[in-house]
C-alpha cells in the first residue's frame, strides 16, 4: 500500500499542484481572492460604466472624500441627460453648486456636464461663474461649455487654449530639465526641477497636458526667480475644441490665433488644420452677416 504522498511523485508539477489542493484547499481560495476577486471589485467600485441608483447618485455627489464618486455621478447623469430621462432636474441644484468644489477636476467635470442642458439658468450662472476660476482647465471647459447657451462670454478664453505658454522658475537655484522638445505630456507632469541652495527641491509643472515646443535653459543651469524655463503647446484635444467653439462664435479678430493651425506643426493632425480652414471661414462669413447652427455639446 503506498502512502498518501509520494516524494518521487511529488516532483512532478502537476503532482505537487494536486496534494496542495488537496491539502490546502483554503490556500488557493485565498490566492483566488486576493489575485482575482479583490482586483476585480476595486475596478468595479471605480468604473463609471457600473450603473448607479438614484438613491446612490445623490450620494456620490455629495461624496466630500472621493472625488472620483462625484465625477462618476456626473457621468451618469449626462447619460440620462441624453435619454431625455426628467428625472435628473432633482440633481440639478447640487450640480451647480460644484462651480465652487475644492477639487479643480471635479468642477472641470461639472463644467462639462452641464453643458448637455443648455436650458437650465441655474447651470448657465454657474459656467460664468467659472470662467473666472484659478484653474485653467475649469476656464476653459467652463467657456467651451457656454457656447450651446449661445453665450460667447467665454471668447477670449477659448482663444487663449490656442496659444502657447512659458513655464517660469518659481525660485533660483540649479535646475534640471525632465523633457525634452518635442515631448508630449499630460497635465501635472513636471517639466523641470529646481533645487535652491540650502533649500528643498521645487518642480515646475505643466497646467495642462500639451507638448513641449522650445526648452530655455539646460540641466545644470542656475536660473533665477520669474527666469522662462520653457515654452509648452496646447494639446491635440484642446486645439480641436477650441477651434469648434471658435467655428459658432470667433470673430475676425480670432483668424490669426486660429490660422495658426492650418500650418504643418508637430504632433497636430490633419483633422486639426482641416478644422482650423474650416473655422476661418465661418468665422469670416459671419462677419459678412452669415447665420449658422447652434452648436451642440461635446465632451
């Protein structure tokens, strides 16, 4: 008679696998739980597709610590927007009151959603609101979002989404250059480090993402305080919007900004200069007394 484990037999791998489940069956649910289920439910809790009942969007909007709920509640209730479902106007009150959230990407997110109701005055009061926020990326969403209110109050900020911007030294001190020209980055990314004397190190970041058009200085430099660094270009997705909401309310003082992107430039694609002839000339013919449709929202 042979005994329940085989030492030579045990050598194999498929032996081995079968006296551990054998014998320790409660070892592989655990390694089921913790490589399959647990992953598998983190994503679930964040995933904006997951649907949300009334009851929890309410919740999630009011949610003060994850701030991931909110902007999953956002989500879902621009979904029911677009059903025409009525029931998403009991939201609308706490919605606008997100224009003064301490969070800049949820009220960035708030901005957009409330464009899909162009009707609400309460919405239309608070994207004013916002186009004078210290975040750029909530100015520019919130302008970008006033146009289905036929509003064009946010003009001047939609053009500035088509211009480049230097990032400065917030101190001297020895710097360090983290990109290089021509690099893409999305927003929060830090372009340089600073290391003052005695002091901690400072990065400089990006506002928005973008790509890096000219660098200033080189690693090892001692720069001073206000000293350009570099000079970042806007990125594909925001000169695209911007060149929409242009092609309903720019004005002939906007065609050079604009024509700016008919040119063969780094990293814009063809779409962008096609767009960009296109506003031109809508925004000439409007000029000559030309009407043209309400533009609709876009994410």
């Amino acid at each position: 008679m042979t005994s329940e484990f085989d030492p030579e037999g045990a050598k194999s791998p498929d032996a081995a696998s079968s006296f551990f489940r054998r014998k320790y069956p409660w070892a592989m649910l655990v390694v089921v739980i913790l490589f399959v289920v647990i992953p598998f439910l983190s994503w679930y809790g964040t995933w904006f597709g997951r649907p949300l009942s009334d009851s929890q969007i309410s919740e999630y909007l009011d949610d003060s610590v994850k701030y991931r709920h909110v902007q999953q509640a956002l989500d879902q209730i621009v979904d029911r927007m677009n059903r025409h479902d009525p029931a998403v106007k009991q939201w609308y009150a706490p919605m606008a009151g997100l224009d003064h959230h301490p969070a800049p990407q949820v009220r960035e997110t708030a901005a957009w959603a409330m464009q899909y109701d162009p009707s609400s005055n309460d919405f239309h009061d608070s994207l004013r609101t916002m186009l004078d926020d210290p975040e750029p990326g909530v100015r520019h969403q919130a302008a970008l979002s006033l146009v289905p209110f036929n509003d064009s109050s946010g003009r001047t900020e939609i053009v500035s989404m088509l211009k480049s911007y230097p990032v400065k030294a917030e101190s001297q001190g020895k710097v360090t250059i983290l990109l290089k020209e021509g690099d893409a980055f999305s927003a929060g990314a830090p372009v340089a480090r600073i290391e003052p004397q005695g002091g901690h190190a400072v990065e400089e970041k990006a506002q928005e993402a973008g790509r890096v058009e000219t660098i200033s200085v080189s690693s090892g430099a001692v720069v001073n305080e206000g000293q350009d660094l570099a000079v970042l270009s806007p990125s594909v997705d925001q000169v695209w919007e911007a060149l929409r909401a242009l092609y309903f309310i720019g004005k002939p003082d906007d065609i050079t900004a604009v024509q700016h992107y008919t040119l063969d430039l780094p990293g814009m694609p063809d779409r962008v200069r096609r767009q960009a002839s296109e506003t031109t000339i809508e925004i000439r013919k409007r000029a000559e007394g030309s009407t043209t449709a309400p533009v609709s929202g876009s994410k």
